[in-house]
C-alpha cells in the first residue's frame, strides 16, 4: 500500500493531520524567534594588552609578538592580525570558519589559557592582557539616553539604572553601554609651588593611598561576645580627599592648598556618542539565542513604559536602531509576498487547469509552508532574512509536484477512467520520479549548507528550510491532494482528446520539426550556449551587495595624531550644516573614537583611534538614503578637505572593510610604505577609484628626551622618576590611586597644569623629582637630549610578518569591487617587489574566492547524489546522460538574464544557479519518465513515445516553471537575493524551453530513433 492508497482508506487520519498543520502552523509563526538576519557567528577575537610609556616598535616586538606566539599556537587559527599602538597591543586572531559555533566558547577558553601561560614573557609594565570574545557579538535594539541640561555624569548614573532595571526582562541576552565616560578624580598640582615647598609628588601619591584604602581593624571579644571594630574607612567624599594631609619636612599642608582637585574624566576619551548635538548614552541590546526580537522589543517597550515616570523630566530613551521595526518590515513583506505567491499560482492555474484545479494546488503551497513553519519551530530555526527568502523561493516550487499529480488525474478523467483509479494510478506512477526530482532539488543546494565559510553559515538555513518545505510538498501532493483531487475534481461529460487544441497542436507541430531537423536543433542550442558564455564574461561580478536601509555612514579620519576635541568639533560643524542643507536627514548619531556596539550583522567594528569619528545618517526612508549618497561625499570633500570621509551603505553579508584591498608583506616598514604609495599612485590614476588610503596612515611627531644615565643617577633620578614626570604633563595624566565611590573605582590622576605645557622650552625646564628627594632636578639636565622626529603612530602586522594594506572603493556606489579590481589587478601586481616582500588581494575578492571554494569543494558530492539519484530511477546510463546533459544548457538563460538586467554574479547567482539545477534536472525526470511509461506501459512506437511524452507533459512542466518564476518576481528586487531571482527567472524559462525540446532531440539522437515513424 503506498502512501495515496492509505491516505484514500484513511481520510479520517489525514484530516486530522491538515487540521494539526494549520493550528500548529499558524501557532509557529507567532511563537518562533524572529531576527533580521540569520545567526552568524563572527569567528573573531581581540587581545588587547597596555603597556604604558611603549613605542610602537617597543610594543611590537615587547607585546605583540608574545601574543601573537602564543594565540598560533593554538589549532584551527585562520589568521592573526595584530596593530601596535604608542603603549597599546590590540591582536585580531580569526579562526577558521569551519568550526561550529557551537564550539566557540571552548575555544576561547583555551585561547585565553594560551594567553594566561605567556604573561610571563611580558615585560614589567605590560598591563594584563584582556580576551574580548564577544567582539561579534550584535545588539539589535539600540537606543540614545539623552537630556538636555543633564551631565555626563547623570546621564551615565540613568544608563545604569536602565540596564540593572532592564536586564531581567525577558528574552533580553546581553546589555552594553558606550559613551559612558571613565570618570576620575584629577589632582592638578602647580610644579613650581610644588618645588618651592620641596613637595616632591610621590609623597602626594603615598598620602592618599595611606588614606584611600579600607584597614582592617579586627574585633574585641566582651562578654562572650564579638564585636566588629568600625571607623576605620577609606575616603567617602572629595571633600576628604582635600583634607588630605602632605607633610614636607617639618611642615604640613591640606592637599587643596597645594593642588586643585575635581571629578573629571580619562583623557583622551574613548568613545563619546552625540545624538542630534546631545550628549548621549548608548545602550545597546541583544537578545536571547532562538529568541524572538519582536516579542523582545515588546517586553522593552512594557518596561521602559513603568519605568519613565520614574525618570526625570528631560531624560529621553531614543530608539537608533531597531531590529524589531526592520524584522516587522520583512514579516510583512513576507505575508504580502505568500498571498501574492498564492494568488499567482491559483491565477496561473485558472488559466490553464481550471478553477477547482487552481484552488486545489494552492491548498497544497499551504499546508506546504505551514507545516514547514512547524518543522521549523522544532529545529530553532528562526524566521529571517535567508529562511524567509528560502519559504518565498520554496513558494513557485511547493506546487510542483501537486501540478504533476492534479494533472495527470484531469488528463485520465478526460479520457474516460474513474476518479479513484485516475487519481490513485497517477501517484502510483509519479510517486518515486517525483520523491527523486525533490531529493534532488534538495541536493542541489547540498553545497551552501556544507561550506565551512561565512557564507555558508549564513545560508544554512537556506537549505535546511528548502529541504523541509520541498519534502513535505511531496508528502502533501501524494496524501492531501489525492485526498481533495477525489472529493472536488469532476469527469468531463464526454470523453476527448485532451491533447487535441491549439496549443498543444502548435507545439507538436514545432517539435516534430525541430527533431527532423535534429542537427541544426543541436547547433542552434550550442550556439545560444556560447553567447550565453561570453554573456557571462561581461557580467558585473560581486560578493554580496547593498542593504536597502534608511540609514548611510559617514566615516571620518583627520590625520593621525589628530585630538579629540578636533574630531568632535568638526563633526559638530558638519552636522549643524547637513540639518540645514539635507531636509532628508531625521536623525543623526555622531560617534567619535571608536565605533559602537555591533546593531547589525554587517556593521563593521573600528577601535579606539582619537583621529576617528563615524555619523550614523538616518532618513526618512531608502530612497532618499541613496539618493544623497553621492552629495554627502560631495560635502565632505569640498568643505572638510583636511579629513578623509567616506560615505557607506550596509553590504548585505559579512563585514568587509574595503572593497579592493593590496596587502603588501615585508620587513622594512620604508619599503612597505613605499611599496604602498606606488599603488595608490596607480589607484589615483583611475578614475573609478575613491576612498583611497592605507591602514599605517600618516606619520605623528613623536618627542623624545634620551635618559642619561650617567646625569640621572648622580642627581638619585631613575628612568622610572623621569616616565612619571612626563607622564604628570600629559592630559592624561599620572594614576596614583583609586577612589571608591559606592560601586565604582575611580583612578586618581596626577597632573601639572597645563600652562607648563605650552612650550618646548617650559616643559625642559619641567622639576623631576627623585623617589625620595626634597628637590627636583630640571628634566633637561637629567637627559643628554631631546630628539623631535617622525615615527610611525602603528604597526600593522599579518601573520606575525609587518603588513601594509592599500585600500580603496569605487567611486560610483553601483561600481562591484570585482569591477573596480579587474582595472586595478595587473597594474598592482606589476609593481616589482624586493626580496623577501609578497604581495596578496583581500577586500571583497579574498571572502568571495573563499565563498566559492567552499561550495565548490562539495559540488562534487552534490552532484554524485543527483546522478546516482537519476541513474537509480532510469536505470539506463543513457537516459541518465540525457537528463544530465540539460545541466550546463541551463546557463543559457542565466548569462543572458544577468546580462540583461546588469545584475551582479557572485555568490548568490551560484546558490540560484544551484537551485535552478534542481529544478531543470526534475522537469526533465518527469519528461523521461513519461516516455519510459508510453514505451512500456503504453506499448507506443519510439517516436510517437517521445512527442506523446512532450505534449502530455507540456502543461505541468510549463506550470511548475511559471509559478517557479512569478514565484521569485517578489524578491527580484532585493538587494541580497535578488541576483539569485533573476538567475532561477531567467535560467528557469529558458531551461524549460530547453527540457521540453532537447531532451526530446538528445533522447531521438542518442537511440538514433527514426522520425518517420508512425505517430
């Protein structure tokens, strides 16, 4: 008993399951997560390690490389880069894609054991290294806490309110704040009075630490009893910080006669955030793994709703970016684009099928993606960007199978045999070719669910989603379409032919033709197979492309070295004058030194640089986003010529830096540079070439006195007196201590005045103490010089050898990297390298090669399954060869289709193109099928077996293609997948053309069947 038979005998059973499948369909879609994107874990983490006072040649071959040792060492590193700063170390170590994320954590664990074994190689003064790991992490609900009149101070106290009250909340993951300030107390002594009084500094620093720490008084035992003994208590206001006692020989002063203190700040800033002007507070969050942002986003909303009126009057909560609005946005494209999906297929089949036909198969895509939606509840998989394009993909082909069976029954009705006997023989025949055409449709996209690669992480649910929703239409067409074919579907009231009108005579006319003429049938194909092959030589080639989003970035370099306050500034001016000029402009969010916490997939993270500032643009909707575009970067360049602004869009996949990067490999970092200014000078010479920069930037004047150590030690000065006096003279300042402020640790920072620091000549004459001394001695007499010079303000290396990476975009945003490095490629690669120095591509080429040579690596595999699939139903090797040959005849519609419509091929015109192989090869199963049964069941002459086999196949091979392709109209225009809708669109008609002509022509030329056969 198959499976139609027992669904037949048990309609009772079947019933039930259709109504289990439409509530608990229906349930799914409201319990199950919901995300913008599909899960993806950025394989990537920092080791940051400070390391005061450090040149960044010191700091390279002091700190980096220790760690850079240590983190090698470890199994499955992919690559390491690393940056020397003055002082700091940050590592990038990637791992190699191929690990599951669900191992992730393990090896972090071990890469910190890793770390943790090499401190002792660090030097004395290299500060704790820190693992940040969860430096992919993505915050999709972010919100600005601003004020108007509110501190720095208070805004930060309300941030923290927020996240203690909002970290309970339900499907809440993690909360991270940013631009909230290091507060510090700064002790800001005048260096000449200090050196009239003979108060040498470190006795200030030991009089507070004597005083800011908490002693341990014990407890006294009275009557049997212990009583704890109190009062000994370190400071617990800033006001008995100024009472703190400096004694200088036999005199004794408070610390605020002789130094100014205050709350303060750290300096140089790390990461201020503005939002419209105002200062703000980011808080950014995520949520739960398999949780649900829209169900987060309400449970944020409910929140923040009782705890307002507990806020001051002023203190705003604004949303920035909010990935609940967007994944609302994409639901309801999606349930436009099922309804539109549905009417198309039961408009399509009116047409041709009728009307109890149409809405008969359009149950079927229903139940079809319900209980796909149920499967998909069960495997925690969520509803996102890829799983939905996957369901609207699955849409044109869910019907597939239900055409082949409801047609076959109606061709059987019309030529007299019973209801039962139609419908049940017609699954009978069609059941395992069917079950065949699905595993192998599933197949085709075998190699994105298995290449260990980004991309194939990203689009793993792609398959997983098409091979559920494929396996239950299979199940649905041989079970509930048999079930309402019989209850609905009526016999005609008089047998007929019904191959017998104009259409199918038309083409029986064409295709008997086309077989007699069987050698110029051939050429012609081939011939359409060559154009399609040089079509393809002028296709625009891409990794992934932009994201149709209401919101540009501005990102905004001054020269290295560069303060602050100058990038706050500027930043402040362009956006006073982009409200005034750009109407379009809602919101902007200005970020300066460092970017913020990841809020979508495919932002890209920079660290702290005090030269660097990023604008968040926010308009009012795409459109107008792309449209001021290009005049933002006209802005920038003409009124902000000192600064190198560049004005991005998201790309939809993992984050790339740049488009077009050259990385040149070396030891010299005079030749790297020099290497590096030939290709931008090849860069500056094309036109379509903007953006152009590279990661070591410019030079910084660097001011350096030489230690004498014959001078130093006569005069009881160590190198260690002469760091913190310099140190005293920075903004930063020199940290003595800490200040304990209920939760919070406060450092204390030594300063001089700032009026010490005017000049050169004043800051000669600086006092350096000595650890013990009553007098200061001149910094310049402790030193045998003071050098000036130019350094290197970074080190960027790649695996452990100096890198320098030359970057650029293209000018005109449409512009594919692959195209702008097509016209870059030959001239870089000329340029003539020393001995010892390489040179190697990254940007969008490096991912895209990888991409491919991931699925590429298990297209074999893929490939294998289909033909042995193929040669298991046909059992012929001829047969098999027929239905396999259709394979690379399918490119002819995908380089003509992409041509035509200037899309762009990479990465996901192969996943379409692998999904339009599934769908060829099953067209043409069913096709061979069909002869094979009027030769062997039907008793037909060869020739007649072929053209019967075609005419009656016509109709649902024409069908399942043309609700295939209205199918993924809907998502032609997407920005991600929409070169993969004009590649199954374009691939598809033409291939179906192709299936129901040359496996006909190939079937009569490899038996050498005879046309004049009778028919």
């Amino acid at each position: 008993m198959n499976l139609t038979d027992y669904s037949l005998k048990n309609k009772v059973v079947i019933y039930f399951l259709l109504l289990i499948v439409l509530i608990g369909g229906i349930a799914s879609y409201f319990s199950m997560g919901k995300l913008e994107d599909s899960v993806f874990t950025i394989k990537t983490a920092l080791v940051i390690t400070q390391y005061p006072g450090a040149s960044p040649y010191e700091v390279e071959q002091e700190v980096t490389e220790v760690i850079e040792r240590a983190a090698q060492s470890m199994d499955n590193i992919d690559e390491v880069f690393s940056s020397s700063y003055a002082g700091l170390s940050i590592v990038q170590i990637d791992l190699e894609e191929k690990l599951k994320a669900s191992s992730m954590p393990q090896m972090w664990d071990i890469l910190r054991k890793k770390i943790k074994d090499a401190e002792s190689d660090l030097p004395k003064g290299a500060y704790t290294p820190v693992v940040a790991d969860d430096y992919g992490d993505v915050y999709g609900m972010f919100y600005a806490i601003t004020g108007d009149g509110f501190s720095y101070e208070e805004l930060n106290d309300y941030a923290q309110y927020l996240k203690r009250e909002l970290l309970p909340v339900d499907q809440v993951g993690k909360i991270s704040l940013f631009g909230n300030r290091i507060e510090s107390i700064d002790v800001t002594v005048n260096s000449a009075q200090t050196s009239e009084l003979g108060i040498n500094p470190g006795i200030i620093a030991q009089a507070f630490n004597a005083q800011a720490s908490i002693a341990s008084a014990g407890q006294i035992e009275i009557n049997d009893r212990y009583i704890r003994v109190s009062g000994n208590n370190a400071f617990k206001s800033i006001d008995e910080i100024k009472k703190t006692i400096i004694k200088s020989g036999d005199e004794q002063f408070y610390l605020e006669d002789i130094a100014d203190i205050k709350k303060s700040y750290l300096e140089p800033a790390q990461g201020l955030m503005k939002r419209n002007s105002m200062d703000a507070i980011g808080l950014a969050i995520s949520t739960t793994k398999g949780g649900n942002v829209l169900t987060l986003a309400e449970n944020i909303n409910h929140k923040l709703e009782t705890i307002k009126p507990h806020l001051p009057l002023g203190l705003e909560i604004n949303s920035i970016y909010n990935e609940a609005h967007e994944v609302e946005e994409a639901n309801d494209v999606f349930i436009i684009n099922l309804i539109e999906s549905v009417a198309i297929v039961v408009v399509v089949l009116l047409i041709f099928m009728g009307l109890q036909s149409g809405f008969l198969i359009g149950s079927s895509l229903i139940f079809s993606i319900l209980g796909t939606l149920i499967v998909m509840n069960i495997m925690d998989i969520s509803l996102h960007r890829t799983s939905l394009a996957a369901i609207i993909i699955a849409m044109g082909m869910l019907v597939d199978n239900a055409i082949v069976v409801t047609d076959g029954a109606l061709v059987s009705l019309q030529k007299g045999v019973k209801r039962r006997k139609a419908i049940v023989d017609i699954s009978k025949s069609t059941a395992m070719p069917l079950l065949g055409a699905t595993l192998i449709a599933i197949f085709a996209f075998l190699p994105v669910f298995l290449a260990p690669n980004a991309a194939g992480e990203i689009c793993r649910d792609l398959f997983l989603v098409l091979a559920i929703s494929l396996t239950l239409s299979w199940f649905f067409a041989m079970s509930q379409t048999a079930i309402v074919n019989e209850k609905f579907l009526q016999s005609p009231k008089q047998i007929q032919d019904p191959y017998n009108t104009k259409m199918y005579l038309a083409f029986k006319s064409f295709l008997i033709k086309a077989l007699k003429h069987r050698w110029i049938s051939l050429a012609t194909v081939i011939a359409f197979l060559i154009i399609s092959i040089i079509a393809f030589g002028n296709l625009r080639q891409a990794f992934f492309t932009p994201l149709d989003k209401s919101y540009l970035l501005v990102d905004y370099w001054l020269p290295e070295g560069s303060s602050v306050q100058k990038v706050e500034d500027d930043l402040k001016l362009a956006e006073k004058d982009l409200f005034k000029n750009y109407p379009q402009i809602k919101n902007i969010v200005t970020c300066i030194s460092q970017t913020p916490p990841r809020y979508l997939l495919m932002a890209h993270a920079q660290n702290h640089n005090t030269s660097y500032g990023q604008l968040m643009i926010e308009t009012y909707d795409s459109e107008e986003a792309a449209a001021i575009m290009p005049q933002l970067a006209t802005f920038f360049n003409t009124n902000y010529p000192q600064a190198r602004a560049r004005v991005k869009n998201y790309i939809a996949g993992p984050p790339i830096k740049y488009k077009v990067e050259a990385r040149f490999i070396g030891p010299d970092p005079e030749i790297l540079r020099d290497l590096s200014q030939q290709a931008k000078i090849i860069m500056h010479q094309e036109p379509a070439c903007g953006d152009i920069c590279d990661d070591w930037r410019n030079k910084v004047l660097t001011w350096a006195p030489q230690y004498s150590p014959l001078k130093a030690t006569r005069a009881g000065i160590t190198r260690n007196d002469l760091g913190n006096t310099i140190q005293q003279l920075t903004s930063t300042g020199l940290p003595i201590g800490l200040y304990r402020e209920n939760e919070e640790k406060l450092p204390v920072m030594l300063k001089v005045e700032q009026n010490a620091q005017n000049s050169i000549r004043s800051i000669e004459n600086i006092g350096v103490w000595p650890q013990r001394g009553a007098y200061s001695i001149p910094l310049k007499e402790v030193v045998d010089s003071i050098k000036i010079s130019w350094e290197n303000s970074v080190i960027q290396r790649y695996n452990r050898q100096r890198a320098i990476t030359v970057q650029c975009d293209p000018v005109n945003p449409s512009m594919t990297g692959a195209s702008l490095l097509g016209l870059l490629k030959d001239k870089i690669e000329a340029i003539p390298l020393p001995q010892g120095y390489s040179m190697m591509w990254d940007g969008e080429l490096k991912p895209s090669q990888e991409s491919n040579e991931g699925t590429g690596k298990f297209m074999p595999l893929a490939l294998l399954l289909m033909v042995f699939i193929i040669v298991m139903l046909f059992n012929s090797i001829r047969q098999s060869l027929v239905v396999i040959a259709i394979i690379p005849l399918s490119i002819i519609g995908v380089g003509i289709g992409l041509f035509v419509t200037d899309s762009a091929f990479g990465f996901m015109a192969i996943v379409g193109f692998l999904g339009l192989i599934g769908m060829v090869v099953k067209n043409a199963i069913v096709l061979m099928d069909q002869i094979n049964i009027n030769l062997h069941t039907e008793g037909m002459q060869p020739f007649s077996a072929v053209i019967n086999a075609s005419i009656s196949r016509l109709r649902p091979v024409f069908l399942a293609a043309f609700t295939t392709i209205l199918g993924m109209v809907p998502i032609a225009t997407d920005p991600m997948y929409g070169s993969m809708a004009v590649t199954i669109i374009f691939g598809l008609l033409s291939a179906t053309i192709l299936t129901l002509m040359v496996v006909p022509l190939l079937y009569i030329i490899f038996y050498n069947i005879k046309v004049n056969e009778p028919l």
